[in-house]
C-alpha cells in the first residue's frame, strides 16, 4: 500500500475527503454516507422508513434502495405508519404497478403488516424510537477500534439478534437480525463509521448531544 493511500476500506476522493468505501459510487450515496448513515435518529417515520427499505433491499444492494427512495415515499404516504397500516387491496395493486418501487407482494404485505404492529408498539412503549433505543449496545459490546476487519465480524450483533427475535415474536416480517444490524447502523444506533473516516467524528458527536427518546414520550414528529 502506497505510504498516502488511506486505510483498508477507505477512499479519499479527489477534493482530498476520505470516506468509508462502499458508497464510493455515486454523488448520492456520498451524500447519503455524509449526512445521513451512522447519525442518530429519533424521528417516527425515518425509523420506520428504514425498517421497511431494509426489508425490500433483502437480495438486492442499498444503492438500488436508495435510487428509487423517492418513490418508495410517494407510494408509501411518506412512510406514516397510521396512513400505511390502513392500506387495503387497492393499494397493494396499486404498488405493484408502481414501476419505481421494488414491486415485490410479500414485501409490500410486509410493510403494511409492520405499520400496523408499529401501532401496537406505541401503545406500549410511547413510541417507535423509545422501542428501539432501549436495545442500544454498551460500548463494551462494540469493538475498540473501527477497523474494515472489525466490521468483517459484526453482520451481526447481540443487539440486533435481541431486536429480531422480539420484533418476531410480536408478529413483524423481514427483521432477520443482519437486517436489523443494518438498520442500527444506519440510525446511529452503532457508529461503523470506519476509523480515519470524515464523518465519523461528525457521528461521534451527534450521538453526544443526541437524547434518545424514552418510553411514554411522545413520538417526533
């Protein structure tokens, strides 16, 4: 390895900004890397978005989620649980037309099964997020350092192997636990930002000033 080249895992493009290497692709996925992955979220439909788009990418990659997003959005009310849990046959018909979208019946299914049980979680925890963040790994569960080998052990996490199997157990559908680690890494759950990435540091401290919600609270808008 040249003595400048960043460490395994990493790129530095040509402004001289080193990421983490899997969103080297695109413009957006840069953006979606810089602003977007590894910072924490509390926000009801976000949390919910991202269970829901972790489910349809199950065979395919992030990137081909990411592209057709915007349409995912349209076609799912913007991903509000209360709206989506009232879809009924017109509208799975509907999203099964709907060329922008991952047109797949058992996950459309799915994501109008899990708003309806993300109602449930309401009702009992206050909220999506104060569901979630109570399953947020102790820093003696994470590895010390950051590393692309690190991160080659961790599909999976204690967490997110205690996540689905209670999300199971509550009737939800396409929450396997590398789904859900998946998840907890894009919501900030976990930082796998890799060390000598640009925005880690940017995650790092948002996750500081970050109040997780807490049961009986009332869901961010």
């Amino acid at each position: 390895m040249p003595a400048d080249a960043p460490p395994p895992g990493l790129f530095t493009d040509e402004a001289g900004t080193t990421r983490c290497v899997w969103c080297q692709a695109t413009p957006l996925y840069r953006n979606y890397h810089d602003s977007e992955w590894g910072f924490p979220v509390a926000d009801e439909r976000r949390l919910f978005e991202k269970i829901c788009l972790e489910g349809f990418q199950a065979g395919l990659s992030w990137l081909t989620i990411l592209n057709k997003r915007e349409s995912f959005r349209s076609g799912f009310a913007n991903f509000d649980a209360e709206q989506v849990a009232r879809f009924d046959q017109r509208d799975v018909k509907r999203l099964l037309a709907d060329a922008g979208i991952v047109r797949h019946a058992g996950k459309i299914a799915s994501t109008i099964n899990n708003a309806q049980r993300v109602l449930e979680l309401r009702r009992e925890f206050g909220s999506l997020g104060a569901y979630v963040w109570r399953l947020e790994p102790t820093p003696a569960e994470r590895p010390a350092r950051i590393t692309l080998d690190a991160l080659k052990t961790f599909t999976t996490a204690s967490a997110s192997v205690t996540l689905s199997k209670d999300l199971k157990k509550r009737g939800w559908s396409f929450v396997g636990p590398t789904t859900m680690y998946a998840f907890m890494q894009a919501m900030g759950l976990v930082n796998d930002h890799i060390e000598g990435c640009a925005s880690r540091a940017a995650a790092l401290k948002a996750r500081k000033a970050f109040q997780p919600p807490q049961p009986g609270a009332t869901p961010a808008a």
